[in-house]
C-alpha cells in the first residue's frame, strides 16, 4: 500500500453496518446472551478433556484479548494499531519482574502488570491519538518496536533477559487466586480465569460501545471535523478509548505470562501485533466477537497448517480471500447474510 487510501477503504468495509441500538431491552438481552456464554465456556474443560487441544483453546482466548482491544479501536473510531503488542508485552514483562525480581505473588504481580500496561498505553495514546490513517499505524508500530528494541538491550538483561527472554519463578507457597504454579501451566485449571477474563471485557467494551460516550467515538470516526465544530473535545475521548483497549491488552498479557511461566521479547515484537490484527480482520471488526472468532481459527490454522514453514503463505491468502470476497470479514459476511434473509421474508 502507497497511500492512505486504501487502509482508508479496507476500515470502512470492515465497520459495516449500522451503529448500535441504545434501547434497554436490547442492552438486558445482550447481557443475558453474554452470561449464557460465559457459563457456557465455563464448561469446556469438561467437555474436551484432551491437553493438547485444551492448551490451543487457552491460548486463542488469551490471544483473544488482544485482537478484542484492537477490534475495539478499529470498529469505534476507524483506527488500525500494530501497537498493541506493546502493551501485551510489558505486561507479561511486568508479571515476570514483579514475581522473579521483586518476590511479589503472583496475584499481585498480575495486578501491578495490567497497571504497567494500561499506563504505557496511556503515554503512548498522548503521542499517537492525535494521528489517523497509516500515520496512526505508523506510529503505533515506531513505539512497540522502540520497547521491543529495549527490551533485549544488554543493560536491560536483569529485567527482561535480553534475547533469552525471561524464566518466571516464585516461592512454591505462593499461589495464583489459588492455583499453584503447577496448576496455572495446566490448560483445564487455568481456563476458568482466562474465559471469565475475556467474556467480562466483552461485556464491559460491548457497553461502553452502546454508552454515549460509544455514540461520541462512532461520531468521531464518522466526521472529526463535524465534531469539534459541534463543540465535542475529540481528543479525550479518542485517549479514552485507545487507553481502555491497552488495558484488555495488558490483561491478557499478564495472564499469558502467568500461564506459560516465561516471556520473550518476540511478544513485544511486530510478529505478534500483526498475527492479531490479521486476526481480528479475517472476524470482521463489525461485531465483537469477530476478532475472537479470528484469534481462535488463526491459533487453529497455526497447529495444524503450519508444515513446511508455510503457516504465512496460507496466512496471506486466507487474507486475501476475506478482503477480496468478504470484506466485512467473517462475522460481517454473516451479518449481510442474515440481512438478506430478513428481507426474503418480508
């Protein structure tokens, strides 16, 4: 891409459809919906008992949050970030620093990370939200790879471990809202916390786009110009919402440092940001759970079509196809389906 147009037209085809209703019943019914799946997920270990595939379910949702925080941005306020795996980073680095350098527990440690994260993401949101376009990519993209750039700097070695990446350890006493570290590495024990995680910041993102402060960034997005000549200060809320989407990124940061019990810096790095947005495009940003359901079949198609180091290659095509043929994505194909249906019935 040379110029700003295309991203420009890639964004619009994926936020389709109209903005979100504001009406109670549909808010009480979106509710019930997202406690119906939660406890719906909740059950999964009891249903796929082997390891191997509980452990790629474990980490699509932990992945998940990551592509949720990006989805939000993009469906909101039209703005595609590769800046995300900044804040996933510092956050699993932060859990990493809090228990092995620091002696802090672990449930502590992941607290103290989220907090890291969110306040990255808050410096960074200063210097970028003003930005749009491939400028706002672009500077996304400057800032993680600057962290990524510093954390395997050989000054920085007792904090991040440089290349080889950081080991987790903690007293064996210590426990995880009471999981040991045994039981945070076991893909059943540990799926509880990381579906509650992204089941609950659904919801929250979910109502915090039906808000009115929800209708001020669709307003945003929709004409900036418009707004600020309506009175709106566009600034605060933009770094509200980029701030508010680090923060689920630094949750499942944290959590993933938890769980595998070692962080590298390759987190921090463009790889990982960039598997999550081709994810969350190949969902669709149009729904909420089109980043999720992107996140899930990319961690599928990497354990299984990953054979001859061709994983990019199929990757690449398989975006191709979902913008050339769905441009909404995948949850976005769905939605104009189940337009036209309601209108054959009509």
């Amino acid at each position: 891409m040379t110029t700003t147009a295309p991203l420009d037209d890639i964004t619009e085809s994926m936020l389709e459809g109209p903005a979100p209703g504001r009406r109670p019943r549909g808010t009480l019914i979106g509710l019930g919906v997202g406690v119906v799946v939660l406890f719906a997920g909740l059950a999964v270990p009891y249903v796929i008992t082997d390891t191997y595939r509980m452990s790629l379910l474990l980490d699509a949702t932990i992945l998940s949050l990551m592509a949720l925080g990006i989805g939000f941005l993009a469906r909101h306020l039209g703005q595609i970030s590769l800046g995300h795996g900044a804040f996933f980073g510092v956050a699993a680095y932060g859990v990493g620093v809090a228990t092995t350098n620091w002696g802090w527990s672990p449930t502590a440690a992941v607290g103290f990370a989220v907090l890291a994260g969110t306040a990255i993401s808050l410096v960074m949101g200063v210097l970028v939200v003003r930005a749009s376009g491939f400028g706002f990519l672009m500077l996304t993209l400057a800032l993680s790879q600057a962290l990524y750039s510093l954390s395997v700097q050989t000054s920085a070695r007792p904090l991040t471990g440089a290349h080889d990446g950081k080991l987790l350890s903690y007293d064996r006493e210590m426990t995880f809202l009471g999981l040991t570290q045994a039981d945070v590495m076991n893909p059943g024990l540990f799926w509880p916390f990381a579906w509650i995680a992204l089941t609950a910041c659904a919801m929250v993102l979910w109502l915090v786009g039906r808000s009115p402060f929800g209708t001020t960034l669709e307003g945003i997005r929709e004409n900036e110009e418009r707004m600020r000549f309506s009175g709106y200060d566009t600034f605060l809320p933009r770094l509200t919402a980029f701030v508010l989407s680090g923060a689920v990124a630094s949750l499942g940061g944290a959590l993933f440092a938890i769980n595998a019990g070692y962080v590298s810096p390759e987190i921090l790095g463009f790889t990982t940001a960039g598997d999550s947005l081709i994810a969350a495009l190949i969902g669709g940003f149009g729904m909420l759970a089109g980043p999720v359901l992107g996140t899930f079949l990319f961690v599928y198609a990497q354990a299984n079509f990953n054979f001859g180091g061709n994983l990019h290659l199929f990757t690449g095509i398989a975006l191709i196809v979902v913008l050339v043929f769905m441009p909404g994505g995948i949850t976005g194909a769905f939605q104009k389906l189940w337009r036209r249906v309601r209108r054959s019935r009509r």
